[in-house]
C-alpha cells in the first residue's frame, strides 16, 4: 500500500503488535474520530476569526499554530502511538493557521471561505462516494501516479520557497494567469486524489486488525490531506477572483 501523505507511509503496519484481548482499529471508530477532530479544527479556526480585525489576525497566534503544527506532525509521524494524544492539538493548532489565513482572503475576497469550505468537504463526500461504489479504485498504477505527482508538487513548492529568500520568484505558484490557473487546478486535483488514498490506508488498517491507536493515526493523515486540499482550493478560488 502506497500514499503519498508523509503521514501514511507503505510500511506502516509493519511491525505493529497487539494483545490478544486489545481492540483493534475499525472503519467507524476512524470516522467518529474524524468528526472530533474536525470539529476541534473548525472551533479553533472560529476563535482566531472572531479576534481578527480589517482582515487580520494575531501574528503570533498564526505562527503558533504554523509551526506548533508542523511539530506535532512529525512528532506523531514518528511515533504513531502517539497518535491518540497529538491529533486533537495538532487539529487545534491548523485551525489557528487555517482561521488567520482564511480571515486575511475574506477580507479581500468577501465570501471565498465560505466557497472554499464547502467545496472542500464536498469533494471529500464525492470521493468517498466514488471509492465506496468502485467507482475509483486504488490500484498500484492509481497509487504511483498520485504519489509520484505529489512529491513533484512538493519539491516545486519546497524549490520556490529557498528561491523566494533570494528573491527570486516561481512562476505559476502567485499567477492567476491561464498557466497559473492550470497549475492550481492540477494541484487541487492531486490533493483531492490523495483522499483517495487516505480511505484506502484506513480500509487496510482495519482489514489488517492494526491496533486501536491506529485509528487516531488514520484520523491525523486524513487532516493532514484535508488542510493541504483546502488551502489549494482557497489558492485557486483566489486567483479566478482576482481576475474580474
């Protein structure tokens, strides 16, 4: 099993022991899971809306949320049993980072969080809808060429941002042009494709009977996909409105 999120490695139920008397990880255990910790996402991201102001938001709350994040991420990536302790603060920190980004393209575009939100949820619902009746399948090429565009798009992003401390600037990344707006296109393309590979994960997770703490793992790198997905969509709305 392949996914390109970082979080849900090919190896990840390897090595992965149990008791025999120990629960062990379930479809709906991971949606309710899910359902906690979006719901702790979105209340963080409500906080930090209500304290903005002229389409800003506390600095130092952002970047807390930026950075704290980023460590929780690694910290849970790395030891996955941990997983049931750091997905909810890690959920309440994106929503910090996700309720100030989001505050500041409000502000400039009345209206695009609202689109961008309900577009993301809805792609994850159609996705989902789409894996459950075959209608997309995970096959081996399906997962290779999903990660193998994902880690392109990665290094791309990872190339802009050492170029933009010299000051130099990545083309179509910032363009609302036709190539621009193609890019971000194929971008939200792969990070919805990606969701696919997240119900994929938990499905097997659960087939493979892997430990209950798996299920908040499972419930993290659905996050994780889910945060990136939204940000590419709020990125693409804002270019197509930047335009009129």
């Amino acid at each position: 099993m392949r996914s390109a999120n970082p979080a849900l490695k090919p190896d990840t139920f390897k090595n992965l022991s149990h008791a025999a008397n120990q629960q062990v990880m379930t479809i709906q255990g991971t949606v309710n899971k899910t359902f906690l910790a979006l719901g702790a996402l979105l209340l963080s991201a409500c906080w930090i809306w209500n304290l903005g102001y002229n389409g800003t938001a506390p600095s130092a709350l952002i970047w807390t949320g930026i950075i704290g994040g980023l460590i929780l991420a690694v910290v849970t990536i790395f030891n996955k049993q941990w997983a049931p302790y750091t997905t909810i603060p890690y959920a309440l920190l994106e929503g910090l980072a996700l309720g100030g980004i989001s505050l500041k393209f409000e502000y400039i575009y009345p209206g695009i969080v609202t689109q961008a939100v309900f577009l993301t949820f809805g792609v994850m619902a159609g996705l989902l809808l789409a894996y459950q009746t075959k209608l997309i399948q995970a096959t081996e090429n399906f997962k290779l060429g999903v990660v193998a565009a994902t880690l392109g798009i990665c290094f791309y992003y990872i190339l802009s941002l050492i170029l933009s401390l010299f000051g130099i600037q990545m083309p179509l990344i910032h363009s609302n042009g036709p190539m621009g707006i193609a890019f971000s296109v194929f971008v939200v393309i792969i990070a919805a494709l990606n969701l696919v590979l997240d119900f994929d994960f938990i499905e097997e997770g659960a087939n493979n009977q892997a430990p209950k703490y798996m299920e908040w793992y499972g419930t993290f790198g659905l996050l994780v996909t889910l945060v990136w997905l939204y940000l590419e969509i709020l990125r693409l709305l804002a270019k197509l409105r930047s335009r009129n």
